[in-house]
C-alpha cells in the first residue's frame, strides 16, 4: 500500500515507520491517523514483523501535535468525535499492538504528537527534543490519551505541572523523569533503536506479546492484571517457543524461535 503522509520501510524483521510532513512539522491531521491505522494494522498482520520504530521524518520534529488547522472551528460534538475516533483508531491500537513499537523521538513531540509517543511500548529521544503537552494554552485539554498516560509514565505531580504550564521539557528532564528510556544525539538515535529491537527480535515474539497484554492489564479499568499475568503465563507453556527456549537453555544452546 503506498502513503501521502508517511513511509513505511522493513529490513528483515523490522518495520520503520515515518511520519512525513516536514513541512507541517510532522502534524497529525486526519489522513496521516488514517494511514497510520492502515499501516500499523498492516505491520500488526505480518507475522514476518517483530519489532517497528516510529519516528518523524526532517531534522526538527518527531510530530508537533494534532494538526491545529482541521479542528479550529469545530463544535462540541466534532470534538469529542475527533478524540474518539483518534483513541480507537490509533492511540489505544498502538498501545494494545502484539508486535513491539518504539518511539524515536527526533524533535519536538507536542500535543498529539507526545501522546502518539506515549502510546508506543517505550521512547528513546535525541538529544535536541522537546516534548511537551501545550493543549490548555489553545484553550483545550489533551485529547489523545495525554491526561492519563502521561501520569502513568511520569507520575501525578509532573503530570499536573506539565498540562498545566503547557511548557516543553528537554531530553535530559524527559530522561530524568521516565518519560523516556535513552537520549542519544540525533545521529546515533535510529541505530540506538535498532540496537534495541535487535535485542528484542531475539526472544519469543509470542511470550513478548503475552508480556504486553499482562503489563497493558495492569492499567485496564476493573482488570486484575495479577489474573492475566497468571493466564498469560499459562498460556505461554502451550506454545512452541516455550518448548524452543526451555529446550535451548537445557542444551547450553541458543534459541531459534519461529
Ligand atoms: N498543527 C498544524 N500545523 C502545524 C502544527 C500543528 N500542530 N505545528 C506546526 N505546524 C505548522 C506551522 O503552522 C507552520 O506551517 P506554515 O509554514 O504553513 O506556516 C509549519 O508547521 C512550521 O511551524 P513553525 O511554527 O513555523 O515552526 P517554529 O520552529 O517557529 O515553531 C513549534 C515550532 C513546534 C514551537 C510551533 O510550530 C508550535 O507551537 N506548533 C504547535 C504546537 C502545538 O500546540 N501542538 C499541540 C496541538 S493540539
């Protein structure tokens, strides 16, 4: 399937997906979240695919937000629709992907752009980004998750003061405060993650999405994540990956997983 607003390029097992309205600074306007969608459901179904990178395509922004201009006009009811579409289509699907998805964070990460990232399994950031929040100051609140996972991932009180002062924070502070894992200079940040999801590309791609859902659980309303760690766990002893990787260990060999 071929894309307007972003590219999609896979070496082996990996998928690189990318953003591509530099000119927008990467904004997220309607048909960018719907080729998303395609693109990730797509990547979601090789079964050949076991890690994908996100990232923003220039020098200057991983995304800079939802795109201000399809939404400055409209009413209550268009607005609830744009969040809701947005969290099923693309926010609540990435976070809930079995196939791993890192953020590579090549500049600023604003508004939806920040939510995108923290829909992702983990971030990585290069050292010139900025990330921040900067709804309220357009007189709105984040809309794309940002008011619930940015606590998770930063606690309440950082949260708090970053939706509240819509400012923008650096790498380092981002490092400093958990929101993302590594910082590395804008050079080094797509080998940096490829190194990671190398790693990743190693291990069970069955056991790694049975890890998502179980720590994914833990922040479902009215779900014990305990009993689906418990069932997930389970489960992974029917599978032939658990059989590949016990049998390797015992045999001081390492695993070749399918
Ligand atoms: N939606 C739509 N267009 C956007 C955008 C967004 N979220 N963010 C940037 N752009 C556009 C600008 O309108 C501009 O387009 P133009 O050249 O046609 O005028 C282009 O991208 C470049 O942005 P510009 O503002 O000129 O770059 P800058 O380096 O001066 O500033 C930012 C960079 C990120 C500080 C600034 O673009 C910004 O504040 N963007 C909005 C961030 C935001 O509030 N996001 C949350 C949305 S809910």
């Amino acid at each position: 399937m071929s894309f307007t607003n972003i590219k999609v390029q896979t070496k082996d097992s990996l998928a690189q997906v990318t953003i591509n309205r530099p000119k927008k600074l990467n904004a997220l306007n309607k048909e960018t979240i719907k080729e998303l969608n395609i693109a990730f459901e797509e990547l979601e179904e090789d079964e050949k695919i076991r890690a994908i990178i996100l990232t923003g395509s220039g020098e200057k922004a991983f995304v800079a937000g939802a795109d201000i201009s399809e939404f400055a006009d409209f009413s209550v009811e268009e607005g609830t629709r744009l969040s809701k579409i947005g969290h099923d289509t693309l926010f609540d699907y990435v976070e809930n992907l079995s196939t791993p998805v890192i953020a590579a964070i090549n500049g600023f990460a604003l508004g939806g752009g920040l939510e995108l990232a923290m829909s992702c399994h983990f971030r990585i950031a290069s050292d010139n980004a900025r990330m921040g929040l900067p709804e309220v100051s357009l007189g709105v609140i984040p809309g794309y998750g940002g008011t619930q996972r940015l606590p998770q991932l930063v606690g309440k009180g950082k949260a708090m003061e970053m939706i509240m002062t819509a400012g923008m924070i650096t790498a380092a502070d981002a490092k400093e405060c958990g929101l993302v894992n590594h910082v590395t200079t804008q050079d080094e940040l797509l080998p940096f993650a490829e190194n990671i999801a190398n790693k990743i590309m190693k291990n069970s791609k069955l056991a790694i999405s049975a890890a998502i859902r179980a720590v994914n659980a833990s922040y479902e309303d009215g779900v014990n994540g305990f009993s689906i760690e418990i069932e997930e766990f389970g489960e992974c002893f029917g599978t032939e990956d658990f059989i590949e990787g016990t049998t390797a260990f015992i045999n001081k060999r390492k695993p070749k997983f399918k």
